[in-house]
C-alpha cells in the first residue's frame, strides 16, 4: 500500500500542470490534491486491477482520475455554501488557503482534468477507454456522487429510513468506490467474464456503504486530530448517519456485516484477491 | 440557425435527467440549462459540421456537450463567491433560484454530463472521440475557460496590455468558442487537411475573441433588459475590458478587425462556410 500510495503522489504530481499562466490557480490545485489523503480509491483501482494483469499505465492513469474527482468534490463540499470545513488532511481547507472563488475554480478544473487524463490516447483500446470515462462520469454525476451531496444536503435534521440512508450512501460515497474497482477491473487486456464482474461489482457496493459506516463512527468517536479534519460534525449538523440512525454498537454490528459480505464477494478469485481482501480490513481498521 | 436552437432545446431536455432521485438537483440543472441563451456554441458546431458533412447524431452530442459545459461555468461564475451576479438570460440566476450550494452542485454535475455524453458509444470512431473529449476538456480546463475565468477575478483593478487582455479572453472565452468550431470539423468522416485545419483554428481564434469583445462592448451600451443580464458590470468591478483598454471607438474597430480577419480565413472553403460566415456577422450584429 505504501508503494501505491507513493507511487500515486509522484502520478499526480506529474498530472498536474504548474505554475506558469493561471500560476495560483494551479497552485491551489496541486494544494488541493497532492501532499496527503490515504488515496483509498488509487489502491482500490490497482488492487483490483490484480485481478486482471492490468496494464500499469491505465492503472495510474484510472487511479488519477479518480483520485482528482475526490479531490474536486472535497474542495467543494468544504466550501461554505456546502458543508463549510475549515481542516482537511491536517490543513486548512482550500478555500481558507487559498479564497472560495480559488476554491471553487479548482474543483472545477480538477474535474475536468480528471477527464482529460482518461481520454490520453493509447492507454487501452479506445473504445474500452470510453467505456470506463463513461464509468466514472456516471458515478460522479447527478446519478451518483454530485446527486448523493445534494441528498445529503437535504436531508439534515430529517430521520431517514436505512433504505433512504443507504441510498444516499450509495450515492454519495459508494458510486466512486464502486467506480475505482470497476476501472481497475477494466485495465486488463480482456474484460472479467459476465459471473465475476457480476461478484465483483456486488463487492463494490459493499465495500462503498463499508467505508461509509466506518467513516459515520470515526466521526463521532475519533478525535480531530486523529482525523485530519473536524470531527462530530454529523451530529452538530444534525445529518442522519448510521450512528444517528441505529447507535453506535448496531453501526458498528452493520458495518461487520457489510465487512464480511464484500469479502464472501471475492471467495471465487482466489489469490489474486489478495489486495482487495486487505484493502477492505484496511478501511475497517481506522481507529475508532 | 433557429431550428438548430429548437432542437438544441429538445437535445439538452432529452439530455439531462428527469426528476426522480435528486429531484431538486435535476430541477435546478434543467432551470440552469434549458429556456433560453442565444446557443451560439452550438450554431458554431453545427455550422463548422458543414464542412465535413458531419454526421448529427454527433453533431447533437458535441454541441449539448459545448453547452453544458457553457451552463455549468455560468452557474458557477453567477456564485456570490465569483461575479455575484443575481439575473441571467432574464431570470434570477440559478443560486438566486435555488441556492448557492444546489448551484455548485448543478454546475458539477452539468460538467460531468457534459463528459459522459462524448463518452457515448458509436457516436464516431471510439479514437476520435477520445480526441473531441481531450479537446473539450483541454478548453475546459485550468489551461482554458477556467483558468481564464481565474485570471478574469485577478486583474480586477488592474490595467493590463492589449497581449495580456487577449491572452485572458482567449482562455476564458475563447476556448470554448475555439473548442465549438473543431468539435463540429471532428464529426466527419474524415478529419480535414491539415492545412484547413490550420486555416479553421485560426478562424475559430478570432471568433472567440471577437465574441468577448462585443460582450465587452455590450456591457457598456446595451441595457440591463436587452443583454437579460446586469449591465455595466465591468466598469462596476473594475475589470479590464477592451473598452477600458481603447475607449469605446477604438474597441468597435478592435471588434471590426477581427470579424474580417475570421472572415478572410474562411475564404478558401466556398460555400460550405456560408452558416459560419452568417454566425460571425450574427455575434457582431448583437445591439450596441
């Protein structure tokens, strides 16, 4: 994991552009997505993509991408308008360093470059290419991550039923989650057969509303600097989480369960699961 | 050029998604789309579709994706954080409307539609929609409208040369507009000699410019219920315009200069260019 996670910050790097015309702009970008994060979707996209032989460089390519549209949506969803954060990664938020108008544009331009680094020429077939930008694209949307914001949004100081908070998770969280394994799985030279795309996927899924439950405990039992960012805001926003929902020791209980049926998902893969099986004990080892 | 408006109108309608999940977010990314705008960007794809004989399956998606791309950043730059604008095309702003945090999330998500609609299978070649998305996103990016738009909130205040005034319209505005014309010359069967390339980037070049400069100029003749925006925003926040840089004279034969320009680089396409002769004198025929 130390490996990607290094390799991941080098990749960005280099993806990104420097100083030269709009040089605080790009500035602020860089401050936005590099130095920091446990990049959990660039180690979901090559741990998946152990599945298939992938080719490296759709690999990192794929995990960029990724990576810059969490990025972009954390600028964003820090901004005060949104959920008005000031400490991300141990640093002030984007928009307390650099201005809400810098913050802005840079979740912008971090989106598009998200794209525009999918579209490279020669990473994969290109018809396979436009398959995983489409991928990603609709699990960022209004289908899924912008969509699931904006669900979360609404839905402070309201009760929701567990199937309209997993929705919303689904959404919100889950659907780039989902994303990063399906463009690892995507890399190799042939697509996985209909029966494993078919577990794989279901893994995803799991795996999403996991890192989600867990997320929703560390918010109201870690401390904020053992997070990076202001911890028990959930509850001071009076968002609906699975804490709020079903107290701790059930959240905790559901997220076991959510643990345990991601990795029955993986059973036929074998050895090649290996990553993916550490991954998901990895998201579900954060300190409560 | 009216029944490419009409059936851009039903383009973006069948484009974007319905209520459903998300309602509000759907209704807003509808509100900041649809019901209006004089879809110059897409008059420029489909005119320089002409060409090349495009295909219009293509030609619709390129176009719906131009401007979803030009909705999202007016959505955005409308934001109190950026131009704090509160009347677009006639009505309260998309913020005003709804508000500012559904407006960030409509101007991602538009955004990300806009990639998702290149990203379609069988529009053309898999390869050569790949090479349109990088295009777009290449316009897009920190590199075009919005590191344009970044440099556009810096210089307030500031006088800058004619280069630099230039080299700031070319990337806020004129990307986009540049971005337009090659997008309808990719959707042929086959990509243009290099040397009309060369002649049509030139032209799409001057369009853009020529555009802002009579947005320039507008700003400062035309009232607030012609433009359907806030007149006289320039003057008010200090921003460097072609008319603070010449005077309003110097900035009309600025203005006339580049549309003989536009129009002598298309002088060797005969009459073929006939619908992006019409647009170029149909941007300058816009009410002083």
């Amino acid at each position: 994991m130390a490996r990607v996670q290094a390799r991941m910050e080098t990749a960005l790097a280099e993806r990104l552009p420097q100083a030269g015309i709009a040089a605080r702009l790009h500035e602020a970008m860089r401050y936005a997505a590099l130095g920091g994060g446990k990049r959990v979707r660039p180690l979901l996209v090559f741990a998946a993509g152990e599945l298939v032989a992938a080719k490296e460089e759709a690999l990192l390519a794929c995990a960029s991408a990724v990576e810059l549209i969490h990025a972009y949506s954390l600028a964003h969803d820090d901004l005060p308008a949104m959920d008005n954060d000031v400490l991300r990664r141990g640093r002030p938020t984007c928009h307390v360093k650099f201005d809400e108008a810098t913050a802005l544009l840079v979740g912008d331009a971090l989106q598009t470059r998200a794209f525009e680094l999918l579209a490279a020429p020669g990473l994969l077939a290109s018809a396979r290419q436009l398959e995983l930008l489409a991928t990603l694209a609709r699990a960022s949307g209004s289908l899924g991550m912008a969509g699931g914001q904006a669900m979360d949004l609404a839905s402070v100081g309201k009760t929701l039923s567990q199937p309209e908070l997993e929705l919303m998770h689904a959404m919100k969280t889950g659907a780039l989650i989902r994303a990063a394994v399906l463009l690892g799985a995507g890399c190799g030279r042939r697509a996985l057969a209909a029966a494993r795309m078919s577990k794989l996927d279901h893994f995803a899924k799991c795996a999403g509303l996991l890192f989600q439950a867990i997320d929703d405990l560390l918010d109201c039992t870690a401390s904020t600097a053992a997070l990076g960012k202001t911890a028990g805001k959930d509850k001071a926003a009076g968002k609906p989480t699975c804490v709020s929902l079903m107290g701790p020791a059930a959240a905790r209980d559901y997220a076991e369960s959510l643990r345990q049926e991601a990795l029955q998902s993986l059973a036929g893969f074998g050895a090649k699961a290996g990553r993916l099986i550490a991954l998901t004990n990895f998201i579900c080892a954060r300190q409560f």
